[in-house]
C-alpha cells in the first residue's frame, strides 16, 4: 500500500515532535500504479536532516540478484551508516555499481519519452497484476488491488479450503502455499512469517504472489489458477 501526501504528512509530524530519526524504505518508488505519485518523506519540510532513504538497484531494474541499493541522507547520518556499512555489506561489487549508474545515466536521457524504462516498468506490472487478479477473481478469491510493487494479497477464505486434518502445527496460509505448490506447481508466499505471534491472526488466509514475472510464466499462472475448486 502507497502513503499518500496526507498520511506522509502526518507521520513527518509525529517523528519531528519527538525527534524521531526516520529509516525510509523506498525501493519500490519507481512502481507505482495508475495516476499515484511517490512522495519522500524526506523532501518534506524539516524532514531532511532527520532522514535516511533507501533505495534498490534490484526494484528500480529489475536485477534482485545483484543486491546493490543507495542511501541518501544528510551528511550527519550517513557518515554513521557508512561505518555500519563497512562492517555489514555481502557483496557490493563494483562492475555491477558501474551497471547501475550507467543505467541511470541512459534514462535521465530518454526521460518522459516512450523508450524510459521508468514508464514501461510500472505499466507492466500494473498489467501483470490485473491478469493475476482477474484469474483469482474469476475462481472466487478475492485479491487485494496494490498501490504498486512487486507483489499482491489475495484472500483465499472464499475457497473454504481447509488444512486441519493435516496437523503441520503451522498456520493456514503455510499450509495453503505448500499445498499450492505441491499440487500445483503455483508458488505463492505465506503473510503470517510477516506477524510476530500476537498478530499472526490478522494474516489469517491471505497469500501474497509475485507480479514480477515474464509474460510466459504469467499466463502459465493464470491457467493453473483457472482450474482451482472451493471446497464442497
């Protein structure tokens, strides 16, 4: 889900009254659906000097493997997450870094034209998810329309699909993908290893899939979705 001005806004508030420094995760800022608007936290007034902002190389090109990201910041925080840095980064190779900025460098010169990757990056996963959507939709599920990202929920309770019998001692949507995936061969992702214990049940039977996916793997999803049942 995107925080949008308001929201943002509010919890800027909130960190300057009680001298809060703020950890911004914004590695999807580049995959926002629809007419929604990435905004940073700290570009908003006073919020500069008391923010970090995270950024991926693997969300804004597509290349997760290659585990390089960026944080921008004011001078005094950044020098402490260098030192933190040093001590905790896998790999951060440089041929890879070099790959990167070319990247930018190449679509700062075709921004806002039809070749920018920045527009065709969004519009395609917006387009993969409505497919996904729609084949959950079409079985009886009921999927949990994203703001943007590489991911979407959907709630499969509609299906009354139940795994009691198999006494795993796991949660539902544990049983629920490994199930999926077994018999199959549809690899989703359970939500409750998101919830410490006490709030576990708020996931209760929602499974998260991956939109990020060639057009061939996609389909492929869509038609094994179509074939399954609820419970009788």
């Amino acid at each position: 889900k995107q925080w949008y001005q308001r929201r943002v806004a509010i919890t800027a508030g909130v960190c300057a009254k009680h001298d809060v420094i703020i950890i911004s995760d914004e590695v999807y800022e580049r995959v926002v659906f629809g007419d929604n608007k990435h905004v940073r936290i700290g570009s908003l007034p006073g919020m500069w000097e008391r923010t970090i902002t995270i950024g991926s190389a693997g969300k804004t090109f597509s290349v997760t493997g290659w585990k390089i990201g960026w944080a921008i910041g004011p001078q005094h925080l950044i020098t402490q997450l260098q030192h933190v840095s040093s001590c905790t980064t896998f790999t951060a190779p440089t041929p890879l870094q070099e790959a990167v900025a070319g990247g930018f460098n190449h679509e700062r010169s075709i921004a806002h034209t039809e070749d920018a990757y920045f527009k065709w990056l969004p519009a395609k996963l917006e387009d993969n998810c409505r497919k996904l959507a729609e084949a959950f939709r079409s079985v009886g599920m009921i999927p949990v329309w994203p703001d943007g990202g590489y991911f979407m929920l959907v709630d499969t309770s509609p299906m009354g699909w139940d795994f009691t019998e198999v006494k795993s001692g796991r949660y539902y949507d544990v049983d629920c993908v490994k199930w999926l995936t077994r018999e199959f061969k549809l690899a989703t992702i359970p939500i409750s290893v998101f919830y410490g214990e006490a709030n576990r049940h708020l996931s209760a039977k929602y499974i998260r899939v991956c939109c990020a996916k060639s057009d061939e793997t996609i389909d492929k999803a869509c038609s094994i979705i179509s074939q399954l049942k609820k419970s009788k």
